[in-house]
C-alpha cells in the first residue's frame, strides 16, 4: 500500500492521479455537451478546486469565462468552524450568465450552501455545481451536485487540491486518513 506519515497520522493512497485524470475528461465531456451553445462563468472556489479547477476547464471544449471565489471555514487541521468568511470575492457580473461552481470537496455541505445562496441572489440565467469530491454521509444539502467526481466515505482526505493544515495540495494522488494519532483505524 501507498503510505504517507505526516505528523503522527497515516494516510493511503486512495484515488490515483491516473483514474482522477480519468474522470475529469468525462466531467469535461457532459460539460461540454451541456452548454454547447452558452458561454459558463466557471467559478474556483480557491484554494482547494486550484488543481481541479484547473484540470476540469482544459477538458471542457466549449467557451468559458474564468473566476474565482476565496471562502474558509476550516480553522483548525481537520474539522470546519461552521462560520464562512469570504476573503475574495468575484470580480465579473453574474446577472443573466450561466455558472458552474467548482468545489473540492462537498463534505458538511456548508460551504456549497452558502455559496449557491451568495450567488442566487444576483440572478445568475443557471447555477451548476462541480466538485471532485462528495460524501454523501455527511453533506447536509436539498439540491443535487450536478458533477460529482467521486462519491467517497466520510474519512479526511489530501492531495490533488486537498490540504492538511495548508499543505500538502501538491500531491497528485488523493490520499485517505487510515490511521489515527494513536495508531487506530479510522472507521
Ligand atoms: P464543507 O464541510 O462541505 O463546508 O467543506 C468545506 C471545505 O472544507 C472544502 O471545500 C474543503 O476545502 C475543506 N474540507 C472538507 N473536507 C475535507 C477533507 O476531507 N480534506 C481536506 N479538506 C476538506
């Protein structure tokens, strides 16, 4: 197995660079068929979608626009505050224009809930959801996610965009908590 160590935590390779590649060309293939015919504002959801984000829009074959969203909610390693700060705001008008959010990861659900809020309200023509990642356990959400790369279990994840305490974005695998700080699986 594929094993990391970081602090006293062990994470295993978990979705490979390879099958992420993978299923962001289909992602990219239903997107493109989607809105053939429309000019999306894409929008990043900094800083974990960066690699995703990135990925997603070369395989998208139709006209994009590009923006970017800075919100945080995490203050400690692995658990959300529950409050959303927005650290950067969009820079284009949405009214009238078709949107896709890019998220990392849809996890509480929190986060793409505020968001969808913060963006209806300036009347955009369509509002879309992408992430990478979703788990389904625990995303307290009432809408679909409209592109979902994987549906995965409710361990933390790395990698690929994912951080643990800021680093660690640069891998290019996702990697899965296995091991606790005393040594214990994780569940
Ligand atoms: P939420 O709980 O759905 O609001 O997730 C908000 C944000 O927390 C995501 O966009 C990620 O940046 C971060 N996050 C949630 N779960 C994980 C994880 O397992 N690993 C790393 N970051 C995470």
């Amino acid at each position: 197995m594929n094993t990391i160590k970081i602090d006293k935590y062990t994470f295993a390779e978990f979705i490979s660079a390879d099958k992420i590649a993978q299923r962001i060309s289909e992602l990219g293939e239903q997107i493109t068929t989607d809105y053939k015919d429309k000019t999306p504002i894409v929008i990043g959801v900094l800083n974990g979608s960066v690699i995703f984000f990135s990925d997603l829009i070369r395989e998208i074959k139709c006209d994009v626009e590009i923006d970017f969203l800075r919100i945080s909610s995490y203050e400690k390693a692995m658990e959300s505050s529950g409050v959303i700060k927005v650290h950067k705001d969009l820079n284009s008008e949405i009214e009238g224009r078709h949107i896709i959010i890019v998220e990392d990861i849809v996890d509480s659900g929190l986060s793409v809930r505020f968001l969808k809020a913060k963006l209806e309200k300036s009347n955009p023509a369509s509002l879309k959801v992408a992430s990478l990642l979703l788990k389904p356990t625990e995303a307290q959400i009432d809408f679909p996610i409209d592109y979902t790369g994987f549906e995965i279990p409710p361990a933390f994840v790395i990698g690929y965009g994912l951080d643990y305490n800021q680093k660690f974005r640069n891998l290019k695998s996702i990697y899965s908590l296995v091991l606790d700080e005393n040594g214990k699986e994780e569940s």
